[in-house]
C-alpha cells in the first residue's frame, strides 16, 4: 500500500516558493536569451497573418454576394423580358431566346420581319433595370414556315 506523505503548512510553502523561484529563473532565462520576444514576434506574426486571411475571405465572401445578387437580378430581368416579349401574342416574338449578363440583355432566334426584329429590341429595352440590348436576331420571311 502506497504511503501519503503529509506536508505541513510551512513546508507547503517551502515548496511552492520552490516551484514559483525555478518557474522565476526559467522566465528570467528565456527573456535573457531572447526566446520570449521572438515568440511575441512570431505571435503578431501570427495575428497579422490571420487578419489578412480574415480580411481576404471577407473580401471573397463579398465577391461571391455580390456575384448571386447580379445573378438574381439578371435571371430576374430575363424573366421580365420573356414575360413581356409573351403578352406581345406574337409567335415569333415568344420563341426568341432571352440572355442576361449584367443587365445586358442578349436576343437570339428568327423572326418574319424587321419591324418585328425592331419590336422585340424595344420591348427588351423597356423593361426596368436593363441597361442595354444585343440583338442576335436574323429576319426570315419564311421564319413560321
């Protein structure tokens, strides 16, 4: 059976003073050889680099917000436009292909006539939040067959 040796109070503290003068010496020691300022060197160090990092991811966080709001407004916008270019009740307006990219709207397909070409241009045009129309439309009399 093990045996527990009882201190007493004043040798309690004899050996606590014991323990905190080696801990006192090694500190001493340390700071003496430099090796406590370079770990605070290598600690802000260490901070700065994590504040860039923070800094950076913050900064893509807000790229990729920014790049899903003009995604949103752009599909947005697309729809707008295939909604307007429908209540035209025009065939060859309906089948027309509508692109958005930063509000830049793009029409493709093939329509009968240029004053139908011209209308599909101003209808894309007036709805809100473009900011200008591509037309990639070609005029075909024959376009419905």
């Amino acid at each position: 059976m093990p045996m527990i040796r009882r201190f007493t109070p004043l040798q309690a503290i004899a050996i606590a003073a014991l323990v905190l003068a080696v801990l006192g010496a090694g500190l001493v020691a340390l700071w003496q050889s430099g090796a406590l300022q370079q770990g605070r060197g290598w600690s802000q160090g260490l901070a700065h680099t994590l504040d860039a990092s923070g800094q950076r991811a913050s900064q893509a966080v807000e790229r990729a917000a920014q790049s899903n709001r003009q995604r949103a407004d752009d599909d947005a916008i697309t729809s707008q436009v295939v909604d307007a270019l429908a209540a035209s009740q025009s065939p060859d307006l309906v089948a027309l292909q509508v692109e958005t990219s930063h509000a830049m709207v793009t029409l493709r397909g093939t329509v009968s006539s240029q004053p139908l070409l011209d209308r599909a241009v101003a209808i894309a045009g007036s709805v809100l939040g473009v900011h200008g129309v591509f037309s990639l439309i070609q005029v075909h009399a024959d376009a419905l067959g």
